[in-house]
C-alpha cells in the first residue's frame, strides 16, 4: 500500500476515483507556488488546514471501530462453522457406555473410525447379550446423529450443533459462498447510495445491516435461516470499512497518506482479526461469541455525529459552501487559517469541479472496451484482481487444513499483514508496480504449491504462510495499480466493476478449500496455481509508478507504448540521472 495516489481495497464507490490524484508538479508541503495560490482542487486546499493536524488524527483513531468491524464481518464466519475434525455416529441406546467403549463397539473401523456409517443392528438385544465387540459382518447404515471430539475445536458451533457434516459437509462452505452473493449486492446497493445520498448514509446503512442481520445469526435454527443472515451480513462486507477509509483518507495531506492508509490496514485491521480465534475460544459458545462480534457495529448509529461527509461528494454535488464549512471546521481544530483569497479561488475551482463531475457521467464502463489497448489492460486487470481475491481468500479460510493448531494458525497467518504492508511500503516505487504484483504473486504461489510437498504440520503451514504473507502484498497492490491505469473519466466505474467481479470470483472459494476434504493438498495446489497464472499476468500491463495517471479514453489507450518489458522504476531513474 503506497503513494500518493493512493487507491487500495477500494470499494465500489462511483467517485473513488477523488482518491487518486497526482502529486500537482511543484507543490511542496506548503502546496504554494511563489505569487498567487493556485487552487486546482481539494488537495492543494489541505497545506492551508494543516496535511496531518489533530482533526486528521482524530479521523485516524475514528477508523478504529470501523477496522474491527471489517475484520469482524469478513472473517467472524470461519468459528461459526468449523467442525472439529474427529466425529461418529451417535447412537442413544449406548448411551450409558464410555465414549471410547460405545465408538468401539458400533464404529465400523478400517484405518481410521468412519465418520458417517454406524452399524445396523438392534443394540438392544446387543447389550442384553453382553456383546462388548463388534462383529464386521453387521450390515451398517448412514448416521441419524453425531458425537463430535472437540478436542481440536473445543466449542459447539452451529455446524455441530446442526450436523453440518458427512451428507451435508458442504454447508459450511456454501454458506460462505452465499455471504460474498450479499457483498456482490452490497456493492451495487451501497455503492449507489454513497453517490446518490452521500457517504455517511453509506456508511451508516451498510453498518446497521451487518449489526441487525449479526445479531440475527445467533437465533437461526437452520441452514436458510443462517444463509439468509449470512447474506445480509455479506451486504455490510467490505464498505462498512472502505467508505470511512476513503473519507479518512481525503482529508489526508498526500504527505500522509502513505501512513494513514497503510497503517489503518496494519495495525488496526490486523489486530482485530488476530482477536478473532481468541474470542471464539474464551467465550466457547457460538452463539456468544457471534453477539460479541455483531454487536458493536451498532454503534455506528453514532456516524452522522463524528465522522464527516465527504467533501469531494459535496463538490461533486455542487454543494460547495457545505464543503467549504467543513474545511473551516478542520481550519479550526487545527489552528489555522486559510486566506480569504484562497477560498474565493477554491469556490471557482470547486464549481469548475462540479461541471467536470457532471461530464464524466456522459461515459460508461463499456468505454474500457471500445479500444484494444485499453480493453486488453481492463480484461487484465480483472481477471488478476479476481486471481488475487481468490488466493487471499484461499489462504485464510485453509488454515484448518495445515495440521496444526488452527487458532495459533489463524492468528500467525493473519499477522502478517503488518509486515508485508511495511515490506511494501519501503520497496513498491522502488522496484514498480508491476514487477512487485508479479513477485508476490509467483511467489505466493509457488510456496503454496511447495507447501503440498512436505508432511503436514509445521513445514507445511510454514510454507503456506509465506504464500499468505507474499498475497498479502499483492491484494494491497491490486486496486491501487488499477486505478492508476484506468482513464479518470471511467476510473470509479472500471474499479467497481473490478471489486465486483473479485466478490464473483471469491463465491468459488469456499468450495475449493472444502476440496480438502478429498485430499489436503488440493486447496494448495490450486491457490498455487492461481498465483502464479495471475502473477504472470501483471508482466502484460504497462508500469504506472511515477507516471501521470491517464485522463480520457485516448491517454488510456496510449498508456505505457514506450515502455520496455524490463524496465523498472530504479533501473528508469538511474538512466534519467546518467542522461
């Protein structure tokens, strides 16, 4: 996560493209050229308010409960569901034998203890004859109920307490896929709103749904009824964080935002999902343990009281004099003063703005494929987008199948977030984007393909963990590289069409981790594959570090046919300071 154009994980918000603004030529931190100011939007206003004063900390500590809850809605479903990895029949009539002794008795065994056959006898008669051992000739029959071990997984979960296992092992799996349907509708529904009615209506509406239908979770009785929950909290995923994101982030002096972006991701993201297994296991009940993670995205009733509106939708909606307001308000707390003349001429600016906003309504999305230039970096950056949601997605609900403990397992793996943020953040626009989306990737998928190669257990989880941490980078790369290449008049457009299409593909992923189930190995070998096809192509797309980002359709189509396959952002600056 980088730069001053910064645009990572963005949601489908139609204007995210006010994010990505080049760094104007010749402004310092002061933003002033000698003589008169020159105010040709948002950003050259921040250097008079103050780029990182106590209103803009402030703003970065508010992003604190909305992290939790991105972290809460995204992965809060994975403890919901898993079952622990020993299960048998039950068999009520032996209820009075030790575990061990009725397991022994009704169990058919080969290598292992079968977990969905029981055998077919009246155990009535079988006890009344003193019988302590079974006979293999006993014909057997599929399980009515089941006995879980839960040594592994030591709490009740829906799953066990439905019998979400055998005949329906794919529950689990196909309630995930049904919570990324919800975030496909998310997007369209809140991405709509945001531009129609303003961020904060956004922000608040997809917050409350994750809270009502969270809270809902913990009284379903049934697979629909939880699916049909699931689906609604799958409609808050991803913008009951990014909105508040974009908002912080726009109000970020571009000398800031490299830290607020990434660290809000780092720090506060991480965090929150680090404590995830943690509560599951201190709170050992389910149903707890869901309220525990619904419950506090209630208080995002409080939004419209802390956190405020966009001003670029404000411009954007001519409504400038709110914009200005607010500007004043950041003024304030900061202890500055913005010169009259400078707001006169922000007041045109702004009003130019609003004219160009209404202009880049004239261009749909279908404008990325009228040109072959263009529509061959679009269909790139689609379907790599969509190889990476599905590879980070992959790693983090695999973590059941690497052999060991899965809480410690999850937590490590999650971790490592906050280095590859920093890793990246200290190399991208040394070595570009596109060179660093293809080592990641490749990378990723080649330690999630050696992972397949070594026993189960600590090699195996360690090797995978380097595939986590290696995607990790990649998924930070993905939006913002996208949204460097795409023309600003279909920018926003392009990249939520992007996000939308990574929810489409992210719907198979349960699905292939549920593969493990056949064999362990298989979910690696296909998040191997997949990196390393993705990887692959980004080495197809032009390099976008320190390059202008493309404004029409016709800057989109020329974009990078001077550029060389191996050339890189360090390699390029050394050839400028030799010339």
């Amino acid at each position: 996560m980088e730069s001053h154009e910064k645009e990572v994980k963005a949601g489908p918000v139609r204007d995210t493209m006010t994010l990505t603004l080049e760094t104007k030529a010749g402004n310092g931190e002061n933003g002033v050229h000698a003589g008169k100011p020159q105010i040709k939007d948002l950003d050259d206003l921040l250097p008079y308010v103050g780029g990182f004063g106590w209103y803009q900390r402030l703003l970065f500590l508010m992003m604190i409960p909305y992290s939790f809850f991105f972290a809460f809605v995204y992965f809060a479903q994975i403890f919901m569901t898993v079952v622990p990895s020993e299960h048998w029949c039950y068999v009520e009539e032996l209820n009075n034998l030790t575990v061990e002794d009725r397991r022994h008795l009704s169990i058919p065994l080969t290598d292992t203890y079968e977990r969905c056959l029981v055998y077919d006898v009246n155990w009535k008669n079988i006890l009344e004859q003193g019988i302590s051992s079974p006979n293999v000739t006993w014909p057997v029959k599929k399980c009515d109920k089941w006995e879980f071990n839960f040594t592994d997984i030591p709490f009740e979960t829906i799953a066990t307490q439905l019998g979400w296992v055998c005949d329906r092992d794919n529950y689990p799996a196909t309630a995930q896929s049904v919570f990324f349907a919800g975030a496909i509708v998310g997007g369209f529904i809140f991405g709509w709103t945001a531009d129609k009615y303003g961020r904060i209506p956004a922000l608040l509406g997809t917050n409350m749904i994750g809270f009502t239908a969270g809270v809902g979770t913990a009284f379903t009785n049934s697979f629909w009824s939880f699916c049909l929950c699931r689906f609604l909290v799958g409609i808050a995923y991803d913008n009951c964080f990014i909105i508040m994101y974009i908002i912080v982030v726009e109000y970020v002096g571009p000398k800031w935002r490299t830290f607020v972006a990434n660290m809000s991701i780092a720090v506060y993201f991480t965090f929150a999902a680090c404590l995830l297994p943690w509560i599951a296991l201190g709170v050992a009940d389910w149903k707890i343990y869901t309220l525990i993670t619904s419950v506090p995205l209630g208080l995002s009733i409080l939004t419209p009281w802390v956190v405020p509106e966009s001003a670029r939708w404000l411009i954007s909606q001519n409504r400038i004099e709110e914009a200005i307001k607010i500007m004043k308000r950041v003024e304030r707390i900061n202890k500055k003063k913005i010169p009259d003349a400078v707001i006169n001429e922000f007041r045109e600016t702004a009003a130019e703005i609003a004219r160009t906003e209404q202009e880049i309504k004239n261009y749909t999305v279908a404008d990325l494929l009228k040109t072959p230039r263009l529509r061959f970096h679009s269909i790139l950056l689609v379907l790599i987008w969509m190889s990476i949601a599905m590879v980070f997605d992959g790693h983090v609900r695999n973590v059941g199948s690497l052999g060991l403990d899965m809480f410690v397992t999850f937590t490590v793996a999650t971790a490592t977030e906050f280095p590859a943020d920093v890793l990246l953040i200290l190399t991208l626009d040394m070595i570009g984007r596109r060179w660093m989306s293809f080592s990641s990737m490749a990378i990723s998928g080649i330690f999630s393909i050696l992972a397949t190669t070594v026993p189960i257990g600590i090699p195996s989880a360690s090797l995978a963990i380097v595939g986590r941490f290696a995607v990790n980078i990649s998924f930070n790369i993905g939006m913002q590289y996208a949204a460097e290449l795409l023309p600003t008049v279909v920018r926003a457009q392009g990249l939520a069409l992007i996000h939308i299409m990574g929810y489409v593909a992210t719907i198979s992923v349960p699905y292939i981790v549920y593969l493990s189930t056949i064999n362990t190995m298989i979910p690696l070998l296909i998040l191997g594959a997949l990196g390393i096809f993705g990887g692959c192509l980004c080495l197809f797309l032009p390099e976008s570090t320190g390059k202008d980002m493309p404004q029409t359709i016709q800057d989109g189509e020329a974009y990078g046919k001077d550029q060389r396959f191996w050339n890189t952002p360090c390699i390029q600056k050394k050839k400028e300071i030799a010339a």
